[in-house]
C-alpha cells in the first residue's frame, strides 16, 4: 500500500486521468453540481503530486467550465426576461419579447454547439497522446512562461559634459604646449672653441752660470742671485 502512494498517480494512468479532467470540466459546464465533485479531484490531483499533464488538464478544464457556466448563467437571464412578457405578445413576430425569444434560442444552441466542440477537440487529442496548453488560462493562472525579457543592450561608457572640454584655467600653458625638445633655451655666451696650439719654435732660456737658475730669454741680470749673464 505504501508503494501505491508513493508512486505518481496512483498507478492510474496518466490518460485516463486527463480524460477524466475534462468530462468534470464539461460537467461543470452544464450543471454546477459538478464542483463539488471537481473540488475532490483537483484535491486528489495536487496533494499527489501527480503528472504535470493531469495537472495541466485539471486547471484547463476547470477553469473553461467555469467560464462556459458564467456564459449559460447570462443567457438564463435573458430566458427569464423572456418569460416576464405577456403570451399575447408573442403573436407578433417583430415584437421584443418574441425577438428576445429568438435571440435566446439561436445563441443556447450554437454556445452548446461551441462547448460540445472544444472538449471533444482536448478529449480527441488527449486520446492521440497530445498535449494541449491554453496560454491565457496559464497567464491567468499565473503559470505561464510570460514575455522574455529584452536582451540589455551594451552600455559604453561616455565622457561626461563637464569634462569634455577642459576650462581655460586647465588648458596647458604656452611652455608645456611645446614639446620638451622645442623649447627656447635661454641665452648662453658661447664657450669659444678650444683651438689646438700651432707648433711654434721652443723658446730659448738662458741659464745663470753662477747659481745655474734659468732665466727669461734677453734678461740681463739673474732673477734668483742677481748675477749679471
């Protein structure tokens, strides 16, 4: 027993599940009586954790005989309003009431016809092992995959106003707009060249004969002893 509830299901298989869905949902439809019944199953169903295709089948249903009954209670309505005239003004084909009449005739039928018609297509499907998916009652149910959100588009990085022109105060001054090589040198004597001596005749000294020291060339007198040369 403990491995039957432990199993998806309940061992039932999945189809005749999703069957058994929509011949609730189509009960709902004409008869209102059916929700207790549809209560039960959808408690059975979620609390099971059963196939997410029951479940799918489940919300569809329900919620498309629940639709279906609001639009069979408004044409009630307008059943009633029929029947509040007088038979004597039905004798008259162009009267209200008997327009009313026709008009609740026409639109039963062909609503019937719609609703034999839309659960005989899920019914047909489910027995061809298809899947069938309302996105509006998804979206209204808040379980459908909804919009994709847009791709971000790349953001490049922009220079700000402020800064993309420099004020008068930043702007370079006149001595850094020239290059470090162009800039004006300051006056500088220029150093002279150094010449290489021109190869002159040695000059001739004369020597003192007494103390030996020698003199310039064409002194009469010794520097160092004063001797005459």
């Amino acid at each position: 027993m403990e491995k039957l509830f432990e199993k998806k299901n309940l061992g039932i298989p999945v189809t005749l599940l999703v069957l058994l869905a929509y011949f609730i949902g189509y009960y709902i439809t004409n008869n209102l009586g059916g929700l207790l019944a549809a209560f039960f199953f959808g408690v059975i169903v979620f609390a099971f954790d059963f196939d997410d295709k029951v479940k799918n089948a489940v919300k569809q249903s329900f919620m498309i005989g629940l639709i279906f009954s609001i639009v069979y209670f408004g044409l009630n309505i307008l059943r009633y309003i029929t029947g509040i005239f007088p038979v004597a003004t039905y004798e008259n084909a162009f009267s209200l009431p008997m327009l009313l009449s026709n008009l609740y005739r026409y639109a039963y039928n062909l609503f019937s016809i719609l609703v034999v018609i839309i659960f005989a297509i899920f019914i047909i499907a489910t027995l061809a092992k298809k899947d069938i998916k309302l996105n509006f009652i998804l979206d209204f149910l808040g379980e459908g995959a909804g919009k994709q959100p847009k791709p971000m588009q790349p953001m490049y990085q922009q220079t700000p106003p402020m800064q993309q022109q420099a004020s008068p105060m930043q702007q370079a001054s006149p001595m850094q707009q020239v290059p470090p090589m162009q800039q004006q040198v300051p006056h500088m004597q220029q150093v002279p060249s150094l010449q290489q001596p021109s190869f002159q005749q040695p000059i001739q000294r004369t020597g003192c004969s007494k103390c030996g020291v020698i003199n310039k060339e064409g002194a009469t007198f010794c520097a160092s002893c004063g001797a005459k040369l």
